[in-house]
C-alpha cells in the first residue's frame, strides 16, 4: 500500500533541486548493476520513509509514527539511495541544533534498506554519506540507537568506526534493550 505524504510535513530538510551524488563507484564492489544513487530526500518521499519504517522497524514500537515526528522536523537531514529511480534505502540524521556541543551530538535516529535489497552493501554505502553529511554542519561525532540483538546493524556499524557506549534497558517500546554507539566521524574522517 502507498502512504500519502503526512499532512503538514515541512519542507525546510527536504532539498527538491539539491544535485544527486553518483555512488555507482563505491556501489560496484557490492552491488553488480553499480546504479545506486544516494541523494537528499525530497517531500515526495516520506510516503516510502514511513512504509519502510513500517517493515523494517515496527517490530520495536511505532516507528512509522516516530519517523513521521522525525519528518516534521527542522534539523533532521534525511538521504535516499535509489536504483533505477527506485528508492531502496534511506537514512536519518537528527539533532543537528546540539551539534557544536561535544557531549550531545546528532543522532542517527534510523538507517533502513528495503529487505529485498539488503546485504549488498547500501546499508554501508548510506552510513557513510549520512557521516559526510554529517561532518558539513560542522558534528564531530554522531551517536545512535539500535537493538542489542539487531546483529546486522551492530555488525555494521562496527565495521564503519561506532563503539558501543552504554546498554539502555528496554528502551524500545515493545520492551527490547537498545545499544548505544557513537563515533568521532571528523577524526575519522582525516585519518
Ligand atoms: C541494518 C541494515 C540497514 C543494513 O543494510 P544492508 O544494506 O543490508 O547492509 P550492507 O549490505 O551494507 O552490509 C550488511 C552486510 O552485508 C554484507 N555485504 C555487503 N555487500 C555484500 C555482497 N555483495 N554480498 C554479500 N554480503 C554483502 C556486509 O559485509 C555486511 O555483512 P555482515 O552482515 O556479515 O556484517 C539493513 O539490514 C536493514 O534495513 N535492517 C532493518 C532496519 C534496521 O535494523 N536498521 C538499523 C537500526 S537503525
């Protein structure tokens, strides 16, 4: 089922004429076709956000309601990674007014790829330009959320620099634990 736009979403996040970035490089060693796209969201996208939330995330709470306040916010920057035109992905970074302060960073409030398309590195490729994104508002670091036994996205970030930070207890809605991770994505990024 296709999601209509929520009402009164804002359109201050969302960049309609912002150019697309050409991933097909960075794809090729994971995905064959090498035609995923990463770019910024536009309003007509928040119908797939939501749906995807719906799939991938409902399992911990009401995201697609969670995600649609997300939407709605001023200083979430959201990414979408497409193939064909198709979006297949997206990331979300919250939080950007605390970002000139060191112990409260941005949040990566959720990094979702359509079940179908997962394992082929866009989960990867999504993390690392949200992190770019990231660093152009200036953040030093970006922390996250995500369930202590979420093995694939734990694995993840791993491999991409995050270090675990402190266990939440039940900290989703429908009761699992969360791990905290957080990463210096500026060191990171100058190493
Ligand atoms: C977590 C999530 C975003 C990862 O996205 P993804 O596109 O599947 O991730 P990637 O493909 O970049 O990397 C994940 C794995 O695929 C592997 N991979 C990448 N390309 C591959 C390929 N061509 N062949 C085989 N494996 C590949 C990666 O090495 C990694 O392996 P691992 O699971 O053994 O660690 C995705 O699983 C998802 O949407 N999950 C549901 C929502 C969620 O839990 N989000 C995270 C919490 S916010």
């Amino acid at each position: 089922m296709k999601l209509d736009r929520p009402p009164g979403i804002k359109t201050s996040y969302l960049s309609p004429d912002a150019p697309q970035f050409d991933q097909t490089n960075l794809a090729s060693k994971s995905y064959k076709s090498g035609h995923i796209k990463i770019r910024p969201a536009r309003d007509k996208d928040s119908g797939y956000i939501i749906q995807l939330s719906k799939r991938v995330f409902n399992i911990y709470g009401p995201y697609d309601k969670m995600v649609t306040a997300w939407l709605e916010s001023d200083s979430t920057i959201i990414i979408i990674a497409q193939i064909n035109r198709q979006a297949v992905g997206f990331a979300m970074l919250g939080d950007l007014t605390s970002r000139f302060d060191y112990f409260h960073s941005p949040e990566l409030l959720a990094l979702a790829v359509n079940p179908e398309k997962q394992h082929r590195g866009i989960g990867r490729m999504l993390l690392q330009e949200i992190e770019k994104k990231a660093v152009e508002t200036g953040t030093n670091r970006i922390f996250l959320h995500t369930g202590v036994k979420n093995l694939r996205a734990r694995r993840l970030y791993d491999q991409n620099g995050y270090s675990p930070w402190e266990i939440k207890r039940r900290f989703y809605a429908a009761g699992q634990d969360a791990v905290v991770m957080s990463k210096e994505i500026r060191i990171w990024n100058l190493l």
